[in-house]
C-alpha cells in the first residue's frame, strides 16, 4: 500500500524500492524516522527513539524534521519564515490533522497563534519509486502577511559520512558533475539567474559513496525554472539536513486573507547506484512530466540552421538549405536566429515577431510551401521574453522591461527582458505568438532565453510585490508555453537558454525537448551528455552534428560526431550547401541508421557503462524491451591496443542476442554478454562503433 498511518501518529509512504516513514512526536512536530531501501514492518517505527536533549544542544537543531519554521531554538537551514502583521517574525508550526485529499496525504501543521496553515504533501509514484512532496501555505486569518522564504521540502538523513553531487557550469560548458564532501557547514546551490542558469541545477544527491551500480544515493530535483536554492547541511548531531526550494534571496510572497502559495514540487527517490537514480528519473519524466503526446514518441530528426547562416538568412538560402535537408531524411526544418524583423545581427529586432520584409518579401509563405512540399515540417526560433532598444515594441512600450525606474537599465547581449509577470506583457506576448502560429503551418518552436535576469524591478507592478518579480517571470514563461500549446496541440517546444541554461524538470512540463548546450564539440559533448543524462533523460536531448570548430579548435571526423549525437534527439546543424558529396553521404546513412534505433534511444533504459574519465573509452547503452543499443567511443588508440571490453547491462540472461556491430554479427545469451563481457573493435583516434544487440528465438533441433 502506498500510504499507510499507524496510531494516528506514524505515516508510511512505500514506493516501487523505497519507504519513507514520518513519526509524528510528542511536541507535534512531524520528523523524518526513516527513508531508504523498502521496509516489510512499519509498526517498528511505532516507539522511534529520537535524541532528544543533548547537552547543551537544544533539541529543535536535532530534530529531523519534515518541514522546520524558522524560530524557535532553530540555527539550521530551515524551510519557512513568515513575517506577520502584528510583527512576529517566526513560527511555531505544530501538527493539526491529517487528510487524504485523493491520492495526497496531507499533514497540516498551524502556527500556534498567527494565522498561517501549513499543508505537507505527499504523493507516491508507487510503479516509478517517486515520492513527490511541496507545500501548501494558507492564510486562515483576515489580515495580510509576508512570506520571506518557502520551500518545498526538506529532508534528515541520519550518520556522517555524507557526499554531495551537484553540477558546475558555464555557458559551453554545462553538466559538469562534481562530488563534494559534506563535512561542514552548508552546501548552498543556488541560481539567482532568474531561470535554472548554467552554473548548478536544482537538484541534491547524496551518498556515502556510490558509483554507477552500487551504493544508496537519496535524491531529489526541484520542478522549477527561476531561482531555486538547494542547501545540503552538515548539522553537527550526525545527521545531514537538505532543504530544497525556491531561493529566498529577494524573495517574498504577499500572501492576503484567505489566499494559499503552493510551492514548486520536489521528485524525491532513493536508489541503488547512480544509474538506477537516472533511469528513474528518466521513466518518471517520460511518463509523469514531459508533454503528452510526444513524451512517448521518438523526437523527429531536425534541420537548423544556426550554425550554417547565423544571423543572415536569405529566404533562397533557406530554401537551399531545406532542399539537401529533405535529400538526408530529416523530418522537421528549423529557421533560427535571423528571420523576423529587423534582426541583422544580436543588436536588433527581438520583439517583433514578424518575418522580416527584407528577407521573406512574401512572408514566410513560399519558405514554408516549399519545405512542406518536400516532405518535411517547419519550425522557428523565437526569444519571447525578449526585447532589444532597436525594435517597435520597446519603441511602443519602454516601460515593459524589467528595471528600477531612476536607473539606466543594464543591457546583455544588447538586449532587455520583458516583464514576463505582468499579465499585460504576457498577453501581447501570447497574441503575437498565437497570431504567428495561426498564419503559418509551424510545428515546432525554439524558445531561447539568451540573458540572465538584472535589476529585477517594473513598473507594472505594485511596489511591495517587487520581491515576488522573480517567482512571478517563471510563472508568466509557464502560462505563455503552456497557452500556445493549449491553443497549438500539436506545437513541439524546445527550450534554450544560451544553450542547457533552462534545462530542469519543471520546465520539462512544458518543453518537449532542450538544447544542452551551444558547444558540439564531439568530446566535450559527450561528457556533457553524459552528465546530462545524470538526471535528464536523453529523450529530450537535441543533439546537432554541426561544422563548428570554435570551442577547442578541434577537427574531429564527422562520424563520431555523428555518433556522437545519435547518442541523444539527432539534429543536423551542418552547412549543407557547401557540404561535400562524402559528408552528404555519411549524413544520409547515419540519419537512417538513427531512425531504425531512434526509438531504443530515446525511450529506452539508460546504462553509462564507461566513461573517458575512468576507462579509454566511453561507452553508453540503451536498452527497451528485448534490444539494446551501445555507442562506443575511443578517443586516442595508443599501443597498437585494438580490443576494448565492454559490459552491457540490463539484458535477459537467458535470452539469445544478435549482435551487430556493421557487417559483424554474433550470437551470444544475455548472460555471456553481460558477464563475460562483449569485445569491441576500435582502432586509431576517434573511433567510435554502433553495436544493436537483439532478442532472437533458438532454433530447436
Ligand atoms: C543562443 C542559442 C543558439 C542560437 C542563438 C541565436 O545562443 O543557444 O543555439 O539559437 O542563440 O541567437
């Protein structure tokens, strides 16, 4: 059963290898009294021994608890603080009752004098091993107060030992995994970005000490796009505390007489091995969070032009483009940056969504005609929450952008962002947009977000709600994404931020796909996909060969590179009109072989089997039902070494697999190829094999 309550005074939450248990104590304060591998008698937990007092310590630092008010004996992180209008500043939240509103179990707390009415959620994935858990804050008296922090969850897990996962990044240089100790003080991992950003995601992991197929990982990632701020502690009482939320830095939320703030959702599991963590993850966006219907559809290969014309597209040139395009396979056309009005380089033109009359005299009609009638569909890139000081909307409304009235607003990359909060801007937003969408048959959208968030002030909005600006952005991206695709059911949204710099799950409820990052450089790509992959599933990867040398100076052969993007949502950036007849040839054989394992790669199960970091080569597997797929790349050959072993996971043991690999096949059972292992052929720098291992029926004789 996926909920359970013992004595009014126990909560058990099982999922698919995981139970997590809440005792309720004696001062009515819910506390964390287990949450790991699955447990068969919960009426264990009935006499939970706790610490209670130690000296000198007082008891509230020691509790685990499930939701800690600020106030009281408290010094750790602690989950909600509230300033009410008689002055109090904080809170002493204790156990009221419990409710089960439909598959929710709700413990709700209520501050002791002040009228603030805390409500924990808890809903069990039970078949994903997925626990979700946020708040609700409820105001029950009839005066206003201000929240200055709420988060959505926290979590107490006992001993000492403890590890961190997190990412550190860069624009070109995303998902790069870092393993810290938690030995003291607070692990903080923050975006004040005003979306996800490239720096850290909004996720924890911890461990004391895992890697891909062993050791117990508790993890959780935070489902939402602005700023977040997710803290790891060391509380000094043999117990980690995480607390996982919006950031409270420049934020409070007014919350008026009878009103309720719910808070962004965490996705909390516990797993065995890195591995397992990630393929759970993966299932549960692929079946809870990622957009219906294509969530459980292969991605089309795309075209896009980025890399090929930047910002100087020509409607004959696109055409060109779209031409050679068709030729290779690919389904779905892109026109990036460079076709709407005015936009000549980066200092012009964001706002106006309107085909430029330069370019596309006719509009985008005879573009558009002509990729249809060679077979494939059309999509645009667009920056919604974009303005540049060159363009007719700021002309029209200058006072839209985000800024401090008596100051000169800061510019990136020459442009303003729009107050995406205020219900004005979003609508002309939606009107323009929905109006682009209605004039022309476009199926996909690629929204970019190409700045972060400075001087986060309007005047569209009332000056006590400034701190709430932040909060209110991420949810204006949500409503517009979420109305064009309420008005545009079969609209395919990517997101794109400077590259991976809005990659999380809470947009994952939006987009269909991201753009990890603008580096496709094939090596540093594929440790970037690789770490990606650590919490995001490859299903939503978009992945471009292209003919970009910049990032490292670095010529690699185009077949890697295309393995190296089959490994994620196959993209096709390369200059095809001045492609060789060889390059057209390999992209047309490969995007071919792609469309025949897209379907294993993009829904299967995940397996990182090696890693450049650890082994010579990198080799990654995916796996659904009786198939599997295995990228293999070798880097640089050195002493003549031609024969790498490799380990594929999650097969049948008892099944009977082909194995191909080109021309080179092989029967072998599930459990050989597992255990003994499967030789791989690579020879010379940058090599790289496909291998497609397939369930086969034995011949009785
Ligand atoms: C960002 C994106 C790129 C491209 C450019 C266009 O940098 O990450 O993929 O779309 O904007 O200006």
């Amino acid at each position: 059963m996926a909920i359970q309550v013992l004595e009014e005074r126990v909560f058990i939450l099982n999922g698919k290898g995981f139970s997590y248990v809440i005792y309720l104590s004696e001062e009515g304060i819910p506390l964390n009294a287990y949450w790991g591998a699955g447990i068969t008698h919960p009426e264990d937990f009935l006499d939970a021994a706790f610490i209670r007092e130690a000296f000198h310590i007082p008891s509230p630092q020691l509790w685990p608890e499930e939701y800690a008010p600020f106030g009281g004996l408290r010094y750790k992180e602690t989950a909600v603080k509230a300033v009410f209008s008689d002055g109090v500043r904080d809170l002493l939240l204790i156990f009221d009752r419990w409710e089960l509103r439909e598959d929710v179990l709700c413990i709700i707390l209520r501050d002791e004098s002040e009228p603030l009415e805390a409500a924990l959620c808890y809903r069990v994935q039970e078949e994903l091993g997925i626990l979700e858990r946020w708040c609700e804050l409820q105001n029950t008296g009839d005066k206003s107060f201000t929240l200055e922090h709420c988060a959505s969850a926290q979590f107490s897990l006992p001993g000492t030992g403890f590890q961190s996962i997190n990412y550190t990044g860069r624009w070109s240089g995303e998902f790069q995994q870092k393993n810290t100790p938690v030995s003291c003080g607070k692990q903080v991992y923050e975006s004040l970005c005003g979306l996800t950003g490239h720096q850290c995601a909004p996720f924890f992991a911890v461990h004391r000490g895992v890697n891909e197929e062993h050791g117990p990982v508790w993890f959780g990632v935070l489902s939402h796009s602005g700023n977040f701020e997710i803290t790891v502690e060391d509380v000094c009482a043999q117990k980690v505390n995480i607390v996982a939320g919006i950031s409270d830095t420049d934020f409070t939320w007014i919350l008026g007489a009878g009103e309720r703030f719910e808070t962004p959702h965490v996705l909390a599991g516990y797993a065995e091995g890195l591995g397992a963590m990630s393929r759970m993850l993966h299932r549960f966006a692929r079946e809870v969070q990622l957009p219906k219907p294509l969530a459980q559809k292969p991605l089309p290969v795309l075209y896009n032009s980025w890399y090929a014309t930047e910002f100087s597209v020509t409607q004959e040139q696109q055409m060109a483009l779209a031409e050679r395009a068709a030729q290779l396979g690919v389904e779905l056309f892109v026109m990036d940056d460079g076709w709407f009005s005015g936009r000549v380089d980066s200092t012009a033109g964001l706002g106006d969504w309107a085909a430029d009359s330069e370019k596309f005299p006719q509009g985008l009609h005879p573009l558009i005609r002509r990729v249809k009638e060679l077979g494939m569909d059309f999509g645009l890139w667009v920056e919604p929450e974009m303005v540049n000081p060159d363009s007719a909307l700021y002309r029209a409304h200058p006072d839209w952008i985000l800024r401090y009235p008596n100051r000169d607003p800061i510019q990136f990359r020459s442009q303003y962002m729009l107050d995406m909060g205020s219900p004005l801007v979003n609508e002309h937003l939606y009107h323009v947009l929905n109006e682009l969408l209605c004039q022309y048959d476009i199926t996909y959208l690629k929204w970019d977000m190409n700045r972060y968030v400075a001087e986060m002030g309007s005047t569209l909005c009332s000056e006590e709600n400034g701190k709430s600006l932040w909060y209110r952005h991420t949810m204006g991206v949500y409503e517009l994404a979420e109305r064009l695709r309420r008005a545009h059911p079969a609209l395919e949204l990517e997101a794109c931020a400077s590259g991976g710099g809005r990659v999380d799950f809470g947009a994952m409820r939006y987009f269909d796909e991201f753009w990890p990052s603008d580096n496709t450089d094939p090596l540093d790509r594929l440790s970037i996909q690789r770490h990606y992959s650590l919490l995001y599933p490859v299903k939503c990867m978009r992945a471009w060969v292209t003919d970009d040398t910049n990032f490292n100076n670095r010529v690699v052969p185009l077949e890697f590179a295309l393995h190296t993007a089959m490994c994620g949502a196959l993209g096709i950036g390369t200059n095809l009109s001045k492609a060789a007849p060889v390059t057209l040839d390999l992209l047309r054989k490969n995007i071919a072989v792609y469309k025949d394992i897209r379907e294993i790669v993009q829904l299967g199960d995940l397996y990182r089997l090696s890693s450049f970091e650890n082994s010579p080569i990198q080799v990654v597997q995916y796996q659904l039902e009786g198939h599997s797929v295995l990228f293999a790349f070798l880097r640089g050959g050195q002493y003549g070494r031609r024969f790498y072993a490799c380990f594929p996971r999650g097969l049948d043991p008892e099944r009977l697999y082909r194995c191909r690999t080109g021309e080179v096949i092989l029967q072998k059972r599930g459990d050989y190829l597992m255990y003994h292992g499967l030789t791989l052929e690579l020879y010379g720098d940058w090599s790289s094999v496909i291998v497609q291992l397939d369930t086969i029926e034995v011949q009785e004789h």
